[in-house]
C-alpha cells in the first residue's frame, strides 16, 4: 500500500472521497455477485475475495488511524472530523460483517457469529464526542407512524467479545426472550393497556441504536438473536444512547395517567467489565490503569439518567462483575433484578402504570393473584414514584411561619381552583409540609404528592374534616391519627398528646404532634410500639 501523508483537510477529505467510491464500487459489486450466485460467493469468500477483503480492510484502517491522528495532532473542528469517522467507522463494520456472515441458506441456526478485534481504535476528542453521536442519533428510534402515546423501554445489551464466555450472552436471550413473552401476554390477556413500545441499543463492536421503537416483539426477537459479538465494552457510550433515545420518545410520547407521566425505563444487560471509555474498537480487555476513571464517568451518566426521572435497571449475565452491578443499581436507586426475571420485569411496567391509574385500589383488585414478589415490586413502585415527585420539592415535612397556611397534617381535598387533573383519584389527602409559600399535599388513594397554591385569591385545595380510611391490608397510613404508645420514652411527646401521620416507612413513621414537634417513631413492629392509632 502506497504511504499516504495528510497535509490539510483538502487531503483528508480527497481521501475519504476515494474510500467511499471504493467502497461502494466494491459494496455494489458484491451485491450483484451474490445476487446471480449466492452459493459461489460463499465459496469464493474462502478464497480470493476473502484475501481481497483482508487487503481492503487493512488498508482503511490504516487510513483510518492517520485520520485519527490528524485529529489529535491538529486544531480541526471535531464536527468536522467526526461524521468521516463515523462513516469510515461504519464501512469497516460492513465489511467486518461480510467475512462473519455466510449466506444464509447454509448458516447454521441459533449460532452465535463472534468478531475478533484486535486493532484498538479510540473515538476522537473526549467523552462529550459520545454525547454528540448520542444527540445525532436520536431521531433514528422514533417509531415510523405512531401518533399515539405509549410506554416507553430501551434494552441496552452488551454484545462485547466477553459476552460469548460463561454463558453471557445466553443468558441475555433468556431474559430477553422471558421479558417479552410476558409482554404480550399482558397486552393479550388485556388490550386495554397502553402499549409498550422497546427500542434496542448495544455497545461492543457496534455502539448504536439497532432497533427503533417498536411494539412488534417477535421482531425485536428474532433481530437480538441475530446480533453479533466483538469488540470491546463502551458502556458509557451505550448509556448515552439509551438516554437519548428515552429522552426523544419521552419528549414526544409519553402517557399521562391522572397527571402522572410514566417514565421511559432502561434495562441494561451486561456482565459488568467496561472497557476504557474513549474505545470503541479494539479487544474486550479492562486497562486497569483506567478502571476507576471509566467508572467514575459510567456512574455520572447513571446519575443524569436518575435525574432525567428515566427508571434504570442493570441486569448481570454471565460471571459478572457483581460489585459493579450492584454499585450502579444503587446509584440509580433501583431493584437488582437477575436474568431469570425477564417476566417479573415486565410486569414491574404492567403495575407501575395501573398504580397510576387506581392507587392502592389495585392491591384490592389484584389481591389474590400476586406473588410475594409483586407485592414487593409494588411496594418499591410505590416508594419510587413518591422520591421521584417529591424530589423537586427537598426537604420534606418543613413548616411556614406563615399562618395563612395549612398546618401540617391538615385533611384536604379539592378546592374551587382545582387544576391537577385527576392526580388525587377524587379523594382526600394531607398536608406534609410547605413549599414556595405552597402546601405540598400527599393523596390517600396513590400515595402520590404534589404542591398547591392556598391563598385567598386561589384555593386550589380545601381543608376538609374528614379522617384517613385505612384498606385492609394497611396497617398505618398517612393521615392517620395517632397517640403516644406504651413504649414511647420521647420527652417531647406529653402523654396527652396527639398527632398524624405524614409519611410511613415501615417500621416507622414521621408524625407532626399537636404541639408542633415532628418526629419519627415505630409503630409496633417487633413488639416496639411507640405510637398507635388513635
């Protein structure tokens, strides 16, 4: 191969001009050939046009890297060099693929194909290079035609090199296979739910959106058991794309039930070894010397996903690395599920969005057909929707001087500037504390809170005097009235005392007392009862 040198970007781009015509002389070329003879292509793909293959891939990437190093050596613009990389990068891939895949008349079933690479490559600039690939890419997983709101889901799955030891990747398809099964059989058994719409994006030798939104399951599974391993493990890269792709669909279509959006949710399938950030090709092996910084930026996008209210559940296959997975799973704040749960995952969704349409009714309805496993998803659904609205509002249970508010544990219900929909299940609630010289109110029937104006222009609730109704599977409850028990040794409680309840989090509860304390007690559990109902 004749040595090129690069003087300027003219240079540059006469020779990327000369590799897309190449390529795409030698890409039409190869479609005709396979066309008239699909059979002899394979064969000839053993001999000569394999070697011819070798040859052209050895060249780009040759180029490819001087190209990289012209961008790391030089003060030109990374929106310039970056669409030529990604496009270079993207050829390669193809014809990566065109030596791993055979046709498929003789391709053997429920095969795995691996690509090996050994060559390193890094994405040029720095991580936010990842961030603009991510925001380009975006529009690609929109679904075509749906003008409906939907349930929004992206599976991330790791499709690395190491995926293909220690059964990783086997037990991805197991989950997959679980998750969507489970799926449409809740959509048959009842097609009044919303749909749920997934997207796939992976990271490996191909970090990129590879499925749009789509509600069509059997599609998504038979293109997941189609994907192909290699290549290193850009997480950081794959969660930027799943980010953006729950940012875009939640922008667009995602449902309200009763004044509540219902997040997109993530689902990450890893075995939990990401490579150095900035590699998006190259072997699958950790550089230790920069282990804690890959970590370091892994967690930051974790964080932001947090903050963008996106559900995020990292799933372990394989031998992995289960101190990392359970690190994340506590930065996002959520359950660790396994790969074994790809059904109870999909029915996480199923009662996330009927809370939001029934509140604690639905623990009623559906009383004798859940598990002990879906009585504790609903319980952590209910907990993570109740962080995630009162997180706007910081420090809960605070109280105003203001005496034209509320006082704390108030009864409430709608007033005549009512305008929150139906968010309150048309039932009454209590007043948890003051915001912005507002009353943050929690309802009885979800569980869920929300601030109110209360002036004397605007009454967007009203006092009403009306006690807290426990359901029979509840044992205390916000609202509730209580007294100081025979185990209550607080000097700030009187025994003559009395209180209610702002918030419950078993074996204990914040109480407001009649003399303006607000304290948290156990309410019996373990025979220590320190309050009891009234």
């Amino acid at each position: 191969m004749e040595h090129q040198v690069f003087i300027n970007i003219k240079d540059i781009q006469t020779c990327y001009n000369t590799i897309v015509q190449r390529l795409n002389s030698l890409n039409e070329n190869t479609k005709s050939t396979c066309t008239q003879c699909p059979l002899r292509i394979a064969r000839i793909s053993k001999g000569r046009l394999h070697l011819t293959y070798l040859i052209s891939v050895a060249d780009l990437e040759t180029r490819m890297g001087k190209l990289i190093a012209l961008a790391d050596d030089t003060n030109i613009n990374e929106s310039e060099i970056t669409p030529r990389f990604d496009d270079i990068k993207a050829q390669l891939d193809d014809m990566h693929m065109f030596m791993n895949v055979s046709d498929a008349s003789h391709a053997a079933k429920n095969v795995t194909r691996i690509i090996r690479q050994h060559k390193k490559y890094y994405i040029p600039g720095s991580e936010v290079t990842w961030r603009t690939l991510a925001d380009k890419s975006q529009e690609r997983a929109l679904p075509g035609t749906v003008r409906s709101r939907f349930i929004t889901m992206v599976l991330c799955l790791d499709i690395s090199e190491s995926m293909s030891s220690n059964n990783g990747w086997g037990q991805t398809l197991e989950f997959v296979n679980d998750f969507l099964a489970e799926l449409k059989e809740l959509k048959t058994n009842d097609e009044r739910l919303l749909d749920e719409y997934i997207a796939v994006t992976t990271f490996g030798h191909e970090t990129k959106i590879h499925k749009a939104l789509t509600n069509n399951y059997d599609d998504i599974k038979e293109h997941i058991q189609g994907l192909t391993l290699g290549g290193p493990s850009p997480l950081y890269g794959g969660l930027l794309l799943s980010m953006a792709t729950a940012h875009i669909a939640k922008r667009r279509y995602v449902p309200s039930v009763n004044s509540l959006n219902l997040s997109p949710r993530i689902i990450v399938i890893t075995d939990g070894c990401p490579t150095d950030t900035l590699l998006h090709a190259g072997p699958d092996i950790q550089d230790e010397s920069k282990v804690e910084q890959t970590v370091s930026y892994i967690s930051e996008a974790v964080e932001e996903i947090d903050k963008r209210d996106f559900e995020l559940f990292f799933i372990g296959v394989g031998k992995c690395n289960k101190t990392f997975i359970h690190k994340m799973s506590t930065i996002s704040q959520s359950k660790m599920y396994s790969y074994k749960d790809g059904r109870r995952l999909a029915r996480y969704g199923f009662f996330e969005s009927h809370l939001a349409s029934h509140g604690l009714q639905l623990k009623l309805s559906l009383k004798t057909s859940l598990s002990v496993w879906d009585e504790d998803d609903i319980q952590f659904i209910r907990a993570d929707t109740r962080r995630r609205c009162e997180r706007p509002y910081g420090s809960l249970f605070q109280e105003s001087n203001d005496a034209s508010l509320l006082s704390l544990g108030s009864r409430v219900r709608r007033g005549p500037a009512w305008k929150d929909g139906c968010i309150d299940n048309s039932g009454p609630g209590t007043v948890i504390g003051h915001f912005d010289g507002k009353l943050l109110v929690t309802w009885d029937l979800n569980d869920h809170t929300s601030s109110y104006r209360y002036t004397r222009d605007c009454f967007e609730v009203q006092a009403v005097d009306e006690p807290r109704v426990l359901n029979p599977f509840e044992s205390m409850a916000t609202g509730c009235k209580v007294k100081p028990g025979r185990n209550c040794l607080s000097r700030d409680i009187g025994d003559s005392n009395r209180g209610i309840v702002l918030r419950v989090e078993t074996p204990h509860a914040t109480i407001r007392w009649d003399n303006g304390h607000i304290g948290k007690h156990c309410y019996g559990v373990d025979t220590n009862t320190e309050i009891e109902l009234e």
